[in-house]
C-alpha cells in the first residue's frame, strides 16, 4: 500500500476516536483515544474511555478498514480490543495472550534498552534475524551483534544483516567450552544442541526428524572485547534464544558476565530437551551474577491444560542505572 493511503487510514481511524497498534501479522490493538491525554499509553494501559461496541476492523498489512467476517476479537482493559484473524489463530487456544504477550515483551524490551543506554545487544541463537528487526522496529538504533550457527538460517541472516552497518552476523554456536558441536536441526526455530524429550517429540513432530550438522562453538568472553572494541563505553545486553542451551551460553561468559546490564532468556517449566534447566534453576544462576527479573512473558503454553512450557525472562542490573 502506498504510504500516502496509510497515513490517509490512519487518519480516517482517528477521526472516529481511535488509534491502532499493529501487535502482529493479521492482529491489531484498537484503542479510544483519551481526549484528555491525547494518546494511548506505551504499556497498553487503561486509556479511560470504554471499548468501541462494535469494534472497526483494521487489515494490519495495509490498515484499510474492511468488513471481513470471522474476525476475533478481546476486550484488553478498559477502552482497547484486541482483533485477529482466523488465518492466523487456528490452532492456537490462547492466540489472543500469544500475540499480545509478544507486543508486549518487545515494548518492554524498548523500554529497558532506552532506560538502561544499552548501545550493544548480543543476540545469541538469532535464527534468521527475527530479533535483530524487532529491535529496529521498536527504536533500537546500536549495535547489534547475532550468532547463529545453523547453516541455512545463517544465510538469511547474513543477508539482512549485511542491509545494516550496525548488525554483524557470525556463523557461530556459543558454550562454555570452545571447539565444535553437533546440532540437531530442523525447520523453524527449534534447532538446538540438545536432543528432544518424549514430550518435545510429541509436541513438536518436526523434532523427530532432525538431521546433524557440526558447527564451529566459543566461549563468549573470548569474543566480546574483539566485536565491542569499537564500541565507545558499551553497555551491553545479551539476549539468549538457543533451545535449552542458554545456561551454558551464559557460563563461557565467566567473569565477563559483570560487564553485562542485562539479559533475555528462554526460562523452561517443562522441558522440551534433554538436560535443558529448569525455570528455578535458571533463575537463580542469573540472580546470583547480580541479575533481577523484570518481565515474565509466556512463549508458549500445553492448549489441552493451560499450562506454561516456557517464559521469556528479562533481568536487569538494576546498579547500572
């Protein structure tokens, strides 16, 4: 769509008392404008008015209002619904929590890289990128450097970094012992170091038929002076997504660990791979470096129970302020 008609919907929106938040591809966040404030706050907090009765309905990939039928929708506190598509929630019994949660954790992941003066994050386990353009998308503007040892993810990666004179891109797994490792790997995200269980198989089918591939692993704090000598004074943020393999990333960091003003971590309930750490145990590794939590987001959860399998954990140290 031409951004000329964009901006025309957006305004088309707001002329009716409302304001939209795109929180992921085919769902959005309508909220009634508070006259009073003249916005809707960072953290989806209550703006003060009650939500829209018949709520418009904005296609995300090109906010054109339309009429389509099917759509979801979910009262978010006081004067915001949620809307998504059925395209994208099908076989999701908690969609609505899972797309808003992962808005919600990229705010706050804004927030704290803005409060914080954070000028270097380490995206370690980046996949294809994902990460890294989330964090352009929400304001992020330093460096940005991202480990992904899987060869074919690496390649993606690479290109859209290589977009970027701020993003380097290594092809690297990252432990506590340098040398090589074999990684199970399988389409998607779920690639990991570390064999499935009984009940990662049967949840995740695809795990079933991982093929290996052996790839190059170091030790964090033999590269972190290296890749930030150019970085003026860096305050640095390591963001950890490596499918149970987080703790070990996090021990090859030894006592560079206290250069660190935070850290962002897969926390698991029920483990999905062999010898992965619990959340309690994790937890209290980053609490004794001198780390404190502040957000738990859910990443996914058992539809049939409700449980939680996993959180993403942002801690901080709250010193460096």
């Amino acid at each position: 769509m031409h951004p000329a008609w964009r901006r025309r919907a957006v305004e088309l929106l707001r002329l009716v008392g409302l304001g939209s938040i795109q929180v992921g591809q085919g769902a959005a966040l309508l909220y009634r404008i508070d006259q009073h404030s003249g916005g809707f706050a960072d953290d989806v907090a209550a703006t003060g008015g009650d939500a829209p009765r018949r709520p418009v309905v904005v296609d995300t990939t090109s906010l054109l209002l339309t009429t389509k039928r099917g759509t979801r929708s979910l009262p978010v506190g006081s004067g915001a619904v949620l809307l998504s598509w059925p395209r994208t929630v099908r076989h999701e019994r908690f969609a609505h929590e899972k797309v808003l949660c992962a808005h919600l954790l990229d705010q706050h992941i804004a927030q704290i890289l803005s409060m914080y003066r954070i000028n270097c994050v380490l995206d370690v386990g980046a996949n294809k990128g994902q990460y890294g353009r989330r964090l352009r998308a929400g304001g992020y503007r330093g460096q940005i450097i991202s480990f992904e040892p899987v060869a074919r993810d690496f390649a993606v990666l690479e290109r859209r970094a290589s977009a970027d004179p701020d993003w380097q891109a290594y092809r690297l797994a990252l432990g506590k012992e340098s040398g090589t490792i074999t990684m199970n790997v399988v389409p998607g995200t779920l690639s990991s170091a570390l064999a499935p269980t009984t009940l990662g198989s049967h949840r995740y089918e695809q795990l079933q038929t991982a093929v290996t591939e052996t790839v190059e692993i170091r030790r964090l704090d033999e590269l972190i002076d290296p890749l930030t000598r150019h970085i003026e004074n860096p305050r640095s943020f390591l963001k950890m997504d490596t499918q149970g393999f987080d703790l070990e990333v996090f021990a090859g960091l030894g006592d560079r660990v206290h250069s660190l003003i935070g850290v962002q971590s897969e926390v698991a309930l029920m483990r999905i791979y062999e010898g992965m750490p619990r959340m309690a145990q994790a937890i209290e590794t980053y609490e004794a470096a001198g780390f404190e939590i502040s957000a738990l987001y859910p990443v996914s959860r058992e539809s049939r129970t409700g449980r939680v399998l996993e959180y993403d954990c942002v801690l901080v140290r709250a010193t460096a302020r």
